[in-house]
C-alpha cells in the first residue's frame, strides 16, 4: 500500500489547506483535494513533478510504502 504524505509535507512548508496547494502547484481542484485527503488511487508524474517543484522535495517524500497485510 502506499501512503500519501502530501499534506504533511506541506504543512511543514507552510500551506494550510489544499486550495493553497492547488494554486501553488497549478492542480486541479478535485487533484489538490483528493491528494491533501490521502484518497488519490494515482498520480501522474506530471503531478509528482508539480508538488516536488512546488513542495522543493523528493518524490520519496511524498509517498511511502507499507506492504499490505491483506494478501
């Protein structure tokens, strides 16, 4: 499973909602809210690419991986 840890790196940078996030990043809307929530099923890398510029940090920040303990 993978965690998205995109509100908390960017609260750290000083954003407080995913609206500031959406206009700093250039994002769609429903992108920004559905990545601050950690609901996102995927991300293209241009949006990877977007929240690293925007966020100034590696992808390996955003994302971590947990092994499922369903399977």
């Amino acid at each position: 499973m993978i965690i998205l840890n995109v509100r908390k790196v960017a609260e750290k940078q000083g954003y407080k909602n995913a609206h500031q996030l959406q206009l700093a990043a250039g994002l769609a809307s429903h992108v920004a809210t559905r990545l601050w929530r950690g609901e996102a099923q995927a991300m293209s890398f241009s949006v990877l690419n977007a929240l690293c510029l925007t966020l100034e940090c590696q992808p390996g920040k955003l994302l971590k991986y947990e092994p499922d303990t369903d399977t």
